[in-house]
C-alpha cells in the first residue's frame, strides 16, 4: 500500500505546483502517485538486472485551497500532511499562512471533541465502564485545542492514546511544513525559510525548504540536465527527494527491499516492525503464515550479485518472529501454507 500525504495551504502558497512537481504533471482531479527516489534502489536494480522495478510511492492529494472542509477531509485521510508556506512575492508572511491552515484543522477536531464529550460525559454519569478515563483524555485535548494547538503536540499517557486515535484527528497527522521559496533566494530559501523551519520546530514538525516552480521546471529536463542546473544553482539534491525523506521520516517510516530476477521492491513499513509484520507488507497472509526471513544488506547483496549466490556462500541471516527490520535490509521471506 502507498503512504497517503495530503497537501494544505492557502491560496497562492504554490501548493498546487508543488503537487504538479512530485507527480511530474501526470496527476488528476487533485490526486495523483510519486515513485520515491532511492538511490539503494537503483544500485539494487544495477546489481540483480531484475525484469522490473518497483519503487516504493506515495499517494499525493492536492487538497483545495478553498474548501476548509475539504482541507480537513483531505488532512484527516493522510498519513503524512504537508503544509505549504508561501516564502516568495511581495512581503511573504510563511508564519500567517502556516497558522491560517492550522486554525483550521484545530477548529475542525475542536468540534469533533466536543461532540464526542457530550456523548461520553453522558456514559459517565451512568457508570459506563472506561469513560472516566476517556473523558479525562477529551477534556485535555479540548483544553489543548482552546488554545490552538495541534494534537499531536498533546501529551498523554499511553492507555489513553486509543481515545485520541478514534476521532480520525486532523492535527494528530504527522506534519512537514513546507517553505516555498522563488529561486533567487537558493540554495537556503532566505529568511522566510529560515522562519518555517523555527516554527516547525516549535510545532514537533519537520520542514523542508525548496522552490516548487524551480523543481517543476526542472523535471522537464534529461537527468543529466537536471543535475547540472541543480549544481549551478547550489543545490545538493533534488527538493522533492527532501520531501519524500522528511515524509518518511514524520511518518516513522523505513524501507526494506525484496531482491529478484523477476523484480526489486522498495517496501515502506513503519519503524519498529517485526519480520512477519513487513512481510505483511506484501501480502496479508504472509504475516499470518511466516516462518522466517533471510536477511542481507543492500552492499552485502550489490556484492555477491544474487540472493541465491549469497545463500549458496551461507551468507543470509536466517531471522525469525522477533526479529525487528531494519532500514535497507534486504529481505527474502519464507511463508507456509
């Protein structure tokens, strides 16, 4: 499955050229898929000379910036959030555009709690078994939201995390904020940018700095190409390539491969997954029929050309159940019936 990231931001923040970037032009009515750049993935793909393959993706909505409630459905559906900050033009405030699309959402969970309170301080009052505690937690998330915070900024205990997760929050979704910046201000974005990233900081958020229309134009070029015009303009990679990393890392996220002749994968899994829990990945029932996973490295596996060579050499780790993968691992997995 791909990693759904929402888009948000106001009007004129150049969230929709950021979107027509990551998706090359090739998106419709507001959605579209990115292969994530993976240069492993390549050096995999050079190595076993597979038929085909896969790259892990993202699935891109480009939420309308007219809508609130369509930004927050948008928002709410994501995995990851990318919120766009205008950097560029005449006297750019990234700090308003950032709070105006997080007012939004905090408004929209706002309401969600409350609705969700009245019915839990009623299950309280007769007794109900656990709506005490659920209203404890209801209680300070609309406290926390009163004061325009996001949720995700809100502590609480573990046990009552489930409380949160049910209201399908907006502002629980991991957030990149997004400095949109004009080129003449590369490699940094200036002080705009500078200004996103404090805020994200401020937020828990990730951010990333770049200049959608400079990456736009960009992509319509050989690769070749591509990369001399990003040395001359400084840049040290792709502002997309900066986005997929800081989409993966806000949502706690790593990619593991499976390595073929028919076909090399990039898989994203959440950090912290055990063996059978990647492989369910794949397929669901390879979480339920797991019994191992042989396991190498991406140079490991550059270097022997094969996984049949490196099992030939007695070179695979053979992990099971608890075994935790890892970024990178290459992974062939050994399912029952």
């Amino acid at each position: 499955m791909p990693v759904n990231v929402a888009i948000v931001g106001p009007v004129g923040a150049g969230k929709t050229t950021l979107f027509n970037a990551l998706t090359s032009g090739r998106g419709a009515d507001g959605m579209g898929m990115v292969d994530v750049p993976d240069l492993r993935l390549d050096r995999l793909a050079a190595a076993v000379k597979p038929k085909k393959v896969v790259p892990a993706q993202v699935r891109v909505a480009d939420a309308p910036p007219g809508s609130r409630a369509q930004r927050v459905a948008a928002a709410r559906e994501a995995d990851v959030v990318l919120s766009v900050a205008r950097c560029f033009g005449p006297e750019p405030d990234p700090g308003h555009d950032l709070e105006e699309t997080k007012l939004d959402l905090v408004l929209a969970d706002l309401a969600s709690v409350e609705r969700r309170l009245e019915l839990v301080e009623k299950e309280a009052r007769v007794g109900k078994k656990d709506a005490a505690a659920e209203l404890e937690t209801l209680r300070a998330a609309k406290d926390h939201l009163d004061a325009g915070q996001p949720l995700r900024t809100l502590a609480v205990r573990a046990d009552a995390a489930p409380h949160l997760g049910a209201l399908f929050a907006a502002t629980l979704k991991p957030t990149v904020y997004v400095a949109n910046f004009e080129d003449s201000l590369l490699p940094g974005g200036g002080e705009p940018a500078a200004k996103v990233a404090r805020l994200a900081a401020a937020d828990e958020s990730r951010s990333v700095a770049l200049s959608a229309q400079l990456e736009l134009e960009l992509g319509e070029l050989e690769a070749t190409e591509r990369d001399e015009y990003r040395r001359t303009y400084g840049l040290v990679e792709s502002g997309l390539g900066a986005v997929a990393r800081a989409v993966w890392d806000a949502g706690g996220l790593i990619t593991y491969f499976t390595a073929g002749e028919p076909e090399v994968r990039a898989w994203p899994v959440e950090a912290g997954s055990p063996a059978p829990v990647a492989a369910g990945r794949i397929h669901s029932d390879f979480e339920k029929h797991f019994i191992r996973a042989e396991v190498t490295s991406v140079d490991e596996l550059v270097e022997a050309g094969s996984m049949e060579a490196l099992r030939a050499a007695g070179r695979l780790r053979v992990e099971g159940r608890e075994y935790v993968v890892k970024d990178g691992d290459v992974v062939f997995f050994r399912i029952g019936r």
